[in-house]
C-alpha cells in the first residue's frame, strides 16, 4: 500500500518509472500550515482485499474492520497480498507476525482526543484505546490471517520495520517459526503530524505550489522531508522451505545490524560513527565485502543535514568503492512513511534485484556537492547487482541496516 494505491506491481511501476506521489494535502484544511504537500495512500476500504485459501467467513466474535486505524486497514491489505503471493493459507501453522510502526493507530487517538476535548467525549468510542495504541496493528493482522504464533510490533521510530524485518530472520534462524508475515505499516498524514513536523521544520515548506517536486533527497535545494504512509508486508521463511514449497524468491536477507549514535533524540551524530559501524556490521553478518555490493537504497529524507551525513558515511564505509555503488532513496517517490520507511525501501530494492533494474532518485536537478555519490539521479538503470544494502537511520540517534542478496528462483 503505497501514494500509488493497492498492490505491487502499482508500487514498482511508479518506482521505477520516477514518478512523485507527492500531491497537495486535500483530506483536511492545511492552508494555514507552513507545509501543504504530503504522500498519501488514496482512499482504500477491504472490498479489494485478497482473499486466502481456507479462509472461513465472517464469524462472531473476531474484531470489527470497520474500526481500523489507517495502518492496520493498509497492514491488513498488504498482508494479505503477501500472504498470497507467497502461497501460503488462512491460518498456517507454526506462523507469526513481527511488524514495525512509528504510530500505530495515531489517526484514531487524534480524532477520538479532539472530541474529547471539542465536545465533551459525547462521540468517543469505548474502542478507542484498543484501537489506537501501536501494539495492536499486528493483532489485527493475525486475526486477518488467522495466524496464532508471535504477534509483535517494533516502534522503533523511522528505523522501526528494518529492526522488525532483522528480528524475523533471527527469530527464522532459531527455528521459533516456520514463516512470519514482516514489514511496517504507518498512517501518519494527518492534521497534527503534519503540524508538529512543520514546528520541528523537518518537511518541507518550500514546494506547497509544486508537491511532485518537493521530495528531492541530495539535492542543493531540498528543504525537508515529505510526510508518507503505507505498508510494505513481506513473507519471510527459510529458504530451504520455501524451496521445498516452490515458493517465488524474491530476495534472501543475508545480515541485519543496529547501533545507536547516544546523540540526540532528532539529529544524527555529524560524526557519524555509529552509522558507518551499523553499515559495516551488517556486511559482516552477511559474510560480504565491500565489493560485492552492487546497490545502496539509501534513507535519504531530503533533509539538509541528514542526506550531507549519509553520503559521508556511506565514504568512509566502502572507502574508494562508494564512488562506483549506484544507490537510490525511494522517499525521493514516496515521502517518508515513518516506521514503514524501511519495509518500503526493502520492497523495492528486493524488486530491483529480482528484476534487474535500479530505481532513481527523482528531483536531483542540482547535486549538492556533499553529496556526490551516485544516486542514479532522475532516470532508473538496468542492473544485475548480486548484493545490495539497505539504510535506515531514525531519531532517537537509532541506525540500522539490512543486506539482501539476489535470489536465482
């Protein structure tokens, strides 16, 4: 689930062909916020979800859908599609889920406190508390799917589906599980985070009259991040498993690490010592060298100080070889969907492996020159990368890091 709406194949089409899902903020009055512009999800509702072998019907006592937060619905959705893909039924044994949110049900909080407070709670559900907090997202899920193993959610901040994405493969490794559904959903774009994240000035303000411009990560002239959502879900098991199961393979996750710089709970570390080591852990863990290396999907937000740090540490990680790794963020697309960011770039680098083509960093008319990598800038690239490597770095000075691997079924 994506600012392209439903699906896949509607994610990638857009991700690769360059295209912004930036558009002016429609769904509630922004005219008086310094930022205007925002990524949405389109409107969606579970007449297009997909349904999954042996699923039964509808029966008494499993939760309402109609009292989804906006991330369980788009969790929900993604999910299944995932679930489907990969072949797998309603209620498969020894199966789990192990998500990652920034926000959880924040959309329900904020309207049930606005009533509270507007109109004396008259219309405050007796659901809101169980609706709203984080830790339910993956609930719904698993009674989505019938699934009745691990049911966990990371919050984690914008690095919150790469940790969850890191915990299934050990928790895969250690045979806890046969398969979990993984990922990250969020659904921010809302009235007062678009509100604070003006007051912080972390998005941008400069761009309201051209939102398909705003989001443009390593530019001279970005200004800030764009605000995104959705959900990127994925079915992880052993490859053997999947093998056996002549499951398609989109991509294997070889290394997962994490550090934290102990900084600041919004900036980075200028430093960047923590980022490079988290870097460089993860290739470790996956047994690959530098070199190997033939794709970065950067975090890339579009913020000055953020994108000047990670193109230096990105340097000091691979030393001369940074120069001649092409590299990408999907935010320059997307926006930034919070604790989904990380699932999302997952998503779309597995893609890039599995169909040999390397998506752009669109907006990059005017390289700044503390960035001066290769971001495939504007136009995406046949490629047949081996390995890639995939960023993420959050507040709280938290940094993570997963290596994937090219499939070759």
């Amino acid at each position: 689930m994506s600012a392209f709406g439903a699906g896949r194949e509607a994610f990638w089409s857009a991700v690769k062909s360059g295209r912004s899902g930036t558009r002016a903020i429609t769904d509630f009055d922004a005219s008086t916020y310094p930022c205007q512009v925002a990524a949405p999800v389109p409107s969606v509702d579970l007449a297009s979800a997909i349904a999954l072998q042996g699923e039964p019907g509808p029966k008494e006592g499993r939760a309402d859908p109609k009292r989804y937060s906006r991330a369980a619905l788009f969790g929900v959705l993604a999910a299944r599609e995932a679930w489907h893909d990969a072949g797998l039924s309603f209620a498969e044994p020894k199966a789990g889920v192990i998500i990652g949110s920034g926000g959880g049900g924040i959309d329900v909080g904020e309207r049930q406190y606005r009533d509270f407070f507007q109109n004396n709670g008259q219309h405050v559900t007796p659901y809101a508390i169980a609706v709203g907090i984080c830790g339910m997202v993956s609930s719904e899920i698993s009674i989505a799917l019938g699934l009745r193993g691990i049911s966990h959610v990371l919050s984690t901040g914008c690095t919150s589906s790469t940790d969850a994405l890191g915990y299934a493969m050990m928790l895969l490794r250690q045979r806890e599980c046969d398969v979990l559904l993984s990922g990250g959903t969020d659904g921010c774009v809302l009235p007062g985070m678009i509100f604070g994240f003006s007051r912080m000035r972390a998005v941008s303000t400069h761009f309201n009259d051209r939102p398909a411009e705003a989001s443009r990560p390593f530019d001279r002239h970005r200004d800030g991040f764009v605000l995104g959502e959705g959900a990127w879900m994925m079915a992880l098991e052993l490859e053997e498993r999947a093998r056996a199961r002549g499951a398609a393979i989109y991509a294997t996750i070889e290394g997962y690490a994490s550090t934290c710089d102990a900084y600041h709970r919004v900036q980075m570390d200028p430093e960047g010592e923590q980022i490079v080591r988290c870097m460089q852990e993860a290739l470790a863990k996956a047994g690959r060298a530098p070199d190997e290396i033939g794709y970065i999907n950067y975090h890339g937000t579009s913020t000055q100080l953020n994108d000047a740090i990670e193109s230096r540490c990105t340097r000091t990680a691979f030393g001369a070889l940074a120069e001649s790794i092409p590299g990408s963020s999907t935010k320059s697309m997307i926006g930034h969907p919070q604790g989904a960011s990380g699932a999302a770039g997952v998503v779309a680098t597995a893609l890039a492996l599995s169909r040999g083509f390397l998506p752009p960093t669109i907006n990059l008319t005017h390289p700044d020159p503390q960035c001066d990598l290769d971001f495939i800038p504007n136009l995406g690239r046949a490629a047949s990368p081996q390995a890639a490597l995939c960023n993420c770095l959050g507040f709280g000075s938290k940094n993570s890091a997963l290596v994937l691997g090219k499939s070759d079924g």
